[in-house]
C-alpha cells in the first residue's frame, strides 16, 4: 500500500487559520489569535503541511527584502521526531520566493528545536540573554540563521 501523499498548503486568510487550532491548544508560544493577526501584513508568509485530512505542522514567517524570519514552527504532538518538521521547512524555503536567508531565535534549553535547526542547515550567530519569560524566571535566547542557496 502506498504512503499517503503530503502537501503543502498556504494559509493566507483567518478562515485557512482557523484549521490550525488543534495545534494551538493548550500550548506556549506565540497565540493563533495573534500569529492569524499578521497575516493582515503583507511580511506574513505561512504554511501547513497535511496528509491526506490530518494537520501535521504549521510555521509562519515574517519577510523583509530578502529574509525571512521563522515566527512560530509547531508539530502535532503525534508527529514530532518524525521528520515532519524538516519536510515542513524544507518546502517552506523553496515557496519563499525571493528570500535568501532564513533567521530565527530559539530557546536554549530547547534542545530537540536546535538538533533540528543545526541538522537542517542553521548556525548559532547571536545571543539573547534572559529573553524569554519562563515559570522559573528568565530563559536565554540563541539567535540562527541560514543561506537558503546552501539549503536548497
């Protein structure tokens, strides 16, 4: 039996966001409400990947010129370790026409996203310290980035 085929899908509109809600719930990070807010920007690109009828990930981007910082990048809990999100980006970077460089900031002690981000192609340039508002105080920020010619 053949695997099931997944595809790329643009969410450009709130009605294409209203989808992405089982991936929001009860989560951290940036809110649906807000990430479906900046898609009234012209700078706001995002993307879903499916298979079949199923949601597997979502990541938005905000462009300017020729870069292409990643807002958000969530996986449904069901997919993550699986090579979705690397499927994911990978496409996102060949829809982003016109960009060359990707950037992002990610939490220090999320170890699986930098794994992910480094195995893709991401170096470390940057530091935040004390950056994000955590439970336990202040968490440390690292700044990467990526030449998507070097990706692709």
């Amino acid at each position: 039996m053949p695997e099931a085929l997944e595809t790329l899908h643009q969410i450009a509109t709130a009605s294409d966001s209203s989808m992405l809600n089982p991936l929001y719930q009860g989560t951290e990070g940036p809110s649906l409400t807000f990430l479906t807010d900046l898609l009234a920007k012209p700078s706001c690109r995002a993307w879903c990947l499916h298979r079949e009828h199923h949601l597997l990930a979502a990541v938005w981007y905000q462009c300017h010129s020729d870069c292409a910082e990643i807002i958000d990048l969530r996986v449904s809990g069901e997919e993550r370790r699986a090579g979705v999100a690397t499927r994911l980006l990978r496409a996102s970077f060949d829809a982003l026409d016109g960009v060359d460089k990707v950037t992002l900031e990610v939490r220090t002690g999320n170890t699986a996203a930098r794994a992910l981000y480094e195995r893709i192609g991401f170096q470390t340039v940057g530091h935040r310290a004390e950056y994000y508002a955590t439970s336990q105080g202040r968490e440390d920020a690292l700044l990467m980035s990526m030449l998507l010619h070097e990706a692709r």
